[in-house]
DNA sequence: TCCTACAATGGACATTGTCCAAGTCAAGTG
DNA sequence: CACTTGACTTGGACAATGTCCATTGTAGGA
C-alpha cells in the first residue's frame, strides 16, 4: 500500500511518527498537495505535529529523490510522491486540478543544439494547460 | 527599440511616467525579471515609484498579453516581454540564468488522447533545466 | 537501560504578493 | 487653456508561503 513509506523506510530513513504521518499522507496516484494541505492532513491523525516538520520533512523527501516538487500555478509548491515514474502534469486553470500524465516523445529531441547556448540539460518538464471536463460542463 | 511601449501604446493604454519605466525596464530579449527587479530598476530613473505600482503594471501587462508570467524556480514570478513569438525557456540550475529557446515539433501532438483525461487543452509550458556554461566551468 | 545524535517544536522572521482609502494626474471637452 | 472626471499611484497594512533557530524530545544502537 503505502509504497512512500517502504521506499524511505529501505534507505534507512529514520523513522518517527510525525514521519510517518506524513509520508501517509503524501502516498498516492494523482496526489499533489501544497505544504499546507500535507500539514492539515497530517494534524487529523497527530495534532501535535508542527508545520516547520512538515516542510522539514516534505524538504528531505525531495532531496531523498522520492518526491518531486512541482510549482504549477506561481503560488504554493506541491508535492507529487509519483517520483519513480517519469511523468509530466496536466492542469485545469480553472479549478486547479492536476493529472499526472505519460506524453509519447521525447521532448529533449525537439530541442536542436543551435537552441542549447551550451547548457548541459539534464531534465524537462512539461505542463499541459488547458479547462477539465468538469469545468467545462459548467462553464 | 522599445517594442513594449510601442505595442503598448497602441493599444490605447493610458501613459503615464511609472508605466512609462516599467515598461522600458523590461523591454529587450531574455529579459526574465521578478517584480521586485523591475522595481528596482525602476527606482533608480524614478525613485518614488512603488511597489503596488509595479505589481498592478505587470498584472496588466500580463492581462493585455503582451508580458508572459515565468514561474521556473517556485521563488517570485518572472515577466517576459518576449509575447509575440512562441517559446520556451532553458534554465540553469545553479545560477538560474534564463534563455528563451524555440523547440521543433509539437508538445501537444505527443499527448494521446487516452492522457488527456477529458481535458481541452489550450497550453503547453515546457522547462528545460541543466548547467550553463560558465557555471559547469565552475564546477 | 542509557546515550547521543538526529528530529520536532513553535515562534520569530523573511519574501512575495494583495488590498484599500486617499491623493494625483492624463487626456478629453469646451 | 482651464476644467473635469475617471483612471492611476501611493504607502502601509495585511495575507500567504516558506525559513531559521534555540530548546526539547526521542529513535535506535551500544
């Protein structure tokens, strides 16, 4: 079930329970909650936890290469536990929703070298806008 | 030379001094500045500008179409005068240098229909991240 | 069981951005 | 050119998000 866990508990992670909670909380398909929302889910099942642990905690995550962190709308960053799975997201701009999606391609060969500036690239990511078929019906 | 003013102006858009300088501080190619830059370069041609001034600019801007809102870093939104042609950006991870590049191919034609979840979409954003030159000469 | 290094806490602080009431001004009108 | 008016600007308060730090707590090994 919660495959988070089992990754960060198997790389010696020391484990607590405000950790725990956390990594709980974050473990899922589609999952992309801001910091925020991580800290309210988690004060549900620990009351006490604090939000400087949450961010702590989400930080070590994203260094540990098990979360990815994707800023898609400017305000809060959020945080995508589908981090062993190449993927890129797909984002209402009305109400906000976020699917992981798998494009074909490889979109690092459309990029010709004369467009490099000679960086070494390393990584691309993609963001598909556009209005959810929820929203659309209510428009 | 100051294609931003002139399409602003052309739009009938209401002169005056501070818009007059946020404009001409963020005209030019691969410009990618945050709000509190543009202020800062605004400042120093007309010092009592301030703060509010530039974020309702910008907005505005961003809301004629003529400026492209930047979010590479998760940090402060960038302004992009660059609106007229299509494009993406190239950014380093070290010293966040920002370059506007225009890739082949079409992002949206590599998203299958079975990924696109109902959504109509309107938008591709692509990031491309890796090391700069004179920063992988620093390594 | 005890130690010790690592983790959690909470509150201050920093950054970025928004809002509002009051004063100021661009630009059209006569 | 002076007047008028609605739009623009101002500065400061406020909000949202995130970081830092000294203190307290605790997981996990000895």
């Amino acid at each position: 079930m919660s495959d988070l866990l089992e990754r960060l508990r198997g790389r010696g992670w020391r484990m607590t329970a405000q950790r725990r909670v956390v990594a709980e909380v974050l473990d899922g398909d589609h999952v992309h909650l801001t910091a925020d929302e991580v800290h309210a889910a988690a004060v549900s099942r620990l009351p006490e936890i604090s939000r400087a642990t949450v961010y702590n905690t989400l930080g070590e995550m994203v260094t540990l290469g098990e979360v990815i962190e994707v800023a898609t709308d400017g305000r809060a960053k959020r945080y995508d536990p589908n981090a062993h799975r190449p993927h890129q997201h797909l984002v209402c701009g009305r109400c906000g929703a976020i699917r992981d999606v798998h494009p074909g391609g490889d979109p690092l060969a459309d990029l010709p070298d004369t467009e490099r500036f000679g960086f070494t690239i390393s990584n691309v990511e993609v963001t598909y806008r556009g209005i959810c078929p929820s929203c659309a019906a209510t428009a």
